[in-house]
C-alpha cells in the first residue's frame, strides 16, 4: 500500500504506531477515534496518520495522577486496567470473557476483575451483614422489581457493615463480595448464602431445567464488565467523590434501568414474546417498513455482531432453545436492517427458554454488571481523583442580558 504522501498509515503501521493488536485499531476506528477509508488500489483500508498520531499523544502517560484526563475537552477517555472492547469481545484483564465463560463462574471473573490473588472474597464465612431495618424495607419491597428492591436495601448496607469504608484493596475485595451476595440474595428474595451463584438463581428461579445452571453462569461471566458504559461511568463517578462501594453500586443499579442499557434486555423480550406465536419474516418486513428499531440489535463497536450474544445463542441452541430464536430471528433482522444480534437479545431468548419471571433480563444484568461496577469503583477510589470532566459552552455570548427585548 503507498501512502507516499503521508496522510496515510496501513493497518499494520497503525497498530505500530500506537503498539495495539489490529482488533484495537478496529475497535478505536468503530468508536470514532481514527478515520478510514478504502484505497483506491485495494480492498485494504487506509488509516489517517494524524488521527493516530493525537492518540497516540493522548495515549502518553500524563504527567498528572492516572485516571480521568478530566479536562481533555476532544476525547475524555479514562485509564483502566480492568478491561477493554475487542472485536473478539470484552477483554478482562487479558482473558476474552467468551473464552471465560465457557467454564468459570462469576465469583471466578470476580477475583479476575479485582485483581485478588491473596484472599478469597468468597470464603463461606464472608456473609453480608443484614440489620434489622434492612430485613424490613426487604419485606416490604418484597413485591417491588428486584432493582428497586435491591436500591432499597443496599442504601443501608453500608451501615450495617463494619467494614464498609476500608481502605485495603483485599479488604474492598471482601466488602465487594458481601455486595454481591446481598444483591443476589435480595433480588431473589432469599437469604444470603455461600452458594455458587448461578446455582442460587437457577434453584429459585428455573429449578426444573437442567440446563438452567451452566446457562446462567454463562451468561453472568459474559455481562460481568464491559468498559466504561453508561452505569460503569456513573459508579465511576460516584467513587470519585470518596463514596463506599455500597452507594457506588446503588449509583450503577439506577443507571442500569434505563431502556438505552440494562433496560434494553426487557425490550428486547418483548420482542420475543411477539414472535412466539407468529412468523418471522411478515413481522421484521412490516417493522422495517415502518421505521422501526429492534432492541436487542445493533452495536456501536460490534459491527459484525455481539460475540458474548453470539456464544449465548450458541449454548442455547445446544441446549435445545428453538432454532427460531437462536438462528432465524437474528439472521432475518440481520437480512433486512445490516443490524446484528447483540446481549440484550441473547439475554431476551435466555428468560424465555428457561421461563425465567418477567423482568429477570434486568436482574441478571444487575448481578453480573455488579462486579464490574465494583471493580472500577476500587481503581477509582486508589486513584483518589475527582471525576470533573468539563462542559463545552453552546449557549448565548455572555453579556446577554435577562428579559431584554430583541
């Protein structure tokens, strides 16, 4: 490839130039940070040398603290060590959670995502503490969402447990493990227990599938973190400014719930339940006739589809979930829109294979997307930096007096 006037980088000079795998480069130019295009000689791509070259600048170690370059007015990114986003997947501290999730479980990505080696957070005897004011709002939210509920006692967690403001990263560890325990626990409406998780929420929820267990662990490592997404920033954010881990999660949980994320999965179901009973094919046409978007479709960096739903639908498939769901509905979409299955539809096809409750998609989420917040909300507080990014002024010139007639 000639790039003789310099503007240019092949994709091999690229990943060169910032020291990245070629998924990085393609993941960096799915997010907007590098520019591509054809070269008019080959079916190769061409990458604009200036656009790697900034990030490579902004890519050097900053003479500041590590963590959020909080005035980087063009491309607020910040610094982790937990995990990033490939083509082949989520990335956890090395390890491509597919590959995770064919055996491990979500205690196991814990200690991989916290960076533990010399404690066990999930030794039997490390329990929640649960006072008594805790076991009431339970009860009386008993009927509420599990996400609700869950909110509900977690805001007095923190002073029920002894050890909730510890500074130690093994001792935030142990704490990040009470919080899990007590949201599955609480989501379930159960007592907390040293129980693998998955077997927890298979037993209350799909006690009859035999399936159900390594379904559910799967599923729980595949949605365990997933960079800085929305409700990972906001737990983010909520660290910074010195809080317990306990309201860093509280602060996950509410993000989580809006339709553009966690939210997503529970569309995406509906989805689902609309095409139980009726054709593919007349439904997607008459949707994509009249403009309509299919949750649980499209990705802004997985442009060739979700690898975590894909190793999804394939477990399911294996399981005996009907072809239609795991096979013909994603391809069908993928036919008529360009758009690929991603987790939220994976998750959608899970619930109703295994007739999970109503609104178990967001619950799951929940438990599995808690241990990444945790994560991030421990990297954050060592870091010990406000989170203060800058807001860009596009209001009217200052001087502009109040009420003054045009």
């Amino acid at each position: 490839m000639k790039n003789s006037d310099g503007l240019y980088l092949s994709a091999r000079e690229a990943a060169a130039e910032l020291a990245i795998s070629p998924a990085t480069l393609y993941a960096y130019v799915s997010r907007g940070l590098i520019r591509s295009e054809p070269t008019p000689d080959s079916r190769k791509n061409r990458y604009r040398a200036e656009d790697v070259r900034a990030l490579k600048e902004r890519r050097v170690p900053s003479p500041e603290p590590r963590g959020l370059r909080s005035f980087d007015a063009d491309l607020p990114v910040m610094d982790t060590e937990i995990s990033t986003i490939t083509e082949e997947g989520a990335i956890y501290r090395g390890v491509n959670c597919v590959d995770l999730s064919e055996n491990d479980t979500l205690e196991h990505t814990a200690t991989l995502l916290w960076d533990v080696a010399d404690v066990d957070p999930f030794d039997p005897d490390n329990q929640p503490e649960m006072s008594e004011e805790m076991r009431t709002i339970a009860a009386a939210a008993r009927r509420a969402a599990p996400i609700d509920r869950s909110i509900a006692v977690l805001a007095l967690a923190a002073s029920a447990d002894p050890r909730a403001f510890t500074r130690a990263p093994d001792g935030r560890a142990m704490v990040g493990a009470r919080i899990v325990r007590l949201l599955v626990a609480t989501m379930l409406n159960a007592e907390a227990s040293a129980e693998p998780l998955h077997q927890q929420v298979a037993r209350a929820w799909a006690a009859d599938n035999k399936h159900a267990p390594d379904l559910i662990r799967r599923a729980l490592v595949l949605l365990a973190d997933h960079e800085l997404n929305a409700s990972t920033f906001t737990a983010r954010c909520a660290a910074s400014t010195g809080l317990n881990l306990y309201d860093s999660v509280i602060a996950g949980l509410a993000a989580l719930k809006g339709p553009k994320h966690g939210g997503a999965g529970v569309l995406a179901s509906q989805l689902v339940k609309t095409l139980v009973d009726r054709d593919v094919a007349p439904v997607v046409r008459e949707r994509v006739a009249l403009g309509e978007r299919f949750a649980g479709f499209g990705h802004g960096v997985y442009k060739r589809g979700d690898p975590r739903a894909q190793s999804l639908l394939n477990a399911l498939s294996r399981a005996g979930a009907p072809r239609k769901f795991t096979r013909e509905v994603p391809e069908r979409i993928a036919e008529a829109t360009g758009e690929f299955v991603n987790i939220d539809y994976a998750l959608a096809v899970l619930v109703h294979a295994l007739r999970l409750p109503a609104g178990s998609e967001l619950a799951l989420f929940a438990m599995a997307r808690s241990v990444g917040w945790i994560a991030h909300a421990s990297e954050q507080l060592q870091f010990g930096k406000l989170i203060r990014p800058r807001a860009r002024y596009v209001g009217p010139a200052p001087g502009r007096r109040a009420g003054a007639a045009e």
